[in-house]
C-alpha cells in the first residue's frame, strides 16, 4: 500500500524550515503532496499560485513530491487524494500544544488521517514564515531562510 502524506500549512513562504521537514519525510512517504491552504481570512504575501509554482520548481526532479493549492479543511483534503499521513514539524513546545489540538480534530474527520510530527532540526529552529515576510518587508535579504530566490517571484504586492 502506498504511503502518502500531506505537509499541510499557508507555506508564506516556504523556508528552508520546511524543505528540512518534507526532505527528513521523504524518508518515510512514499509521496508527499505540499498542501498550501487558501485562508479566506489571512491576506497572503505571496500567492498562491506563485508559491505551487515555485514549490514544484524545487522538487522538479523529486516526482514523488509536489505542491497543491487546496480549501476547505485538511482532513477531507486528505481523503480526497488519498493520503493517511499528515506530516507537521514542530519547533517547539507552543508548536505541539497548537499541532496536538490540530491533530485530534482531523483524526475526528477523518479517522484513517494519522498524523506524524518531525522535530525542526535545531540550526532552523528559529525560522518561521512570519519573519521571513517582516525581513523582507522590509527591505532585508532573505536569502539564507527560503529555498529560492525571492526575485522569482516577480512583484510582491504591496502590504
């Protein structure tokens, strides 16, 4: 039986944090879909067209890895292609107080969605999405946090 996963998460944008975690996974999975959720209530940085597209571009020769846009929630986005394993990475303990809470509605949805927590490696402990968005804001190189030069992108909209 083939084993996949979603790495679910707004991915805005994906860090290298994240790339460590779907890296570390493919040991594990036999596929993993990066699910990029559409929050109707967040504005995005980057969109998210942009961010599947440049996703997809890290893992073009990795075909058992790839990136989707999705909406609605993640347990039946699961179901819909077929994944039993839902992958998060935690990088601290308020991480696995909000993913626990997380985990247990989706195992309500889905009951055959068993969930698999990797601990963020310690030298990108620090890295979160926010940050990235704040030092690129404003005006910072962001470089050494994302897997991809923020220039591919084209034009950010402005905040």
């Amino acid at each position: 039986m083939k084993r996949t996963a979603i790495f679910p998460g707004s991915f805005d944008p994906f860090t290298n944090g994240h790339l460590d975690v779907v890296m570390r996974g493919s040991k594990m999975f036999d596929e993993i879909i990066i699910a990029i959720g559409n929050n109707s209530s967040k504005q995005r940085y980057i969109p998210v067209d942009k961010m599947v597209e440049v996703i997809n571009g890290i893992f073009k020769d990795q075909p058992h890895i790839r990136a989707e846009a999705y909406k609605g929630l993640t347990a039946e986005f699961a179901r819909e292609v077929g994944a039993t394993f839902l992958l998060r990475g935690l990088r601290n303990t308020t991480d696995f107080e909000y993913e626990n809470t997380i985990a247990q509605a989706n195992r309500h949805i889905n009951p055959e969605l068993e969930t698999v927590f990797l601990i963020t490696s310690p030298a990108l402990a620090a890295i979160s999405s926010t940050i990235i968005r704040e030092i690129h804001r404003f005006g910072g190189n962001v470089d050494d946090f994302i897997p991809f030069r923020i220039s591919e992108i084209g034009d950010i909209p402005a905040q």
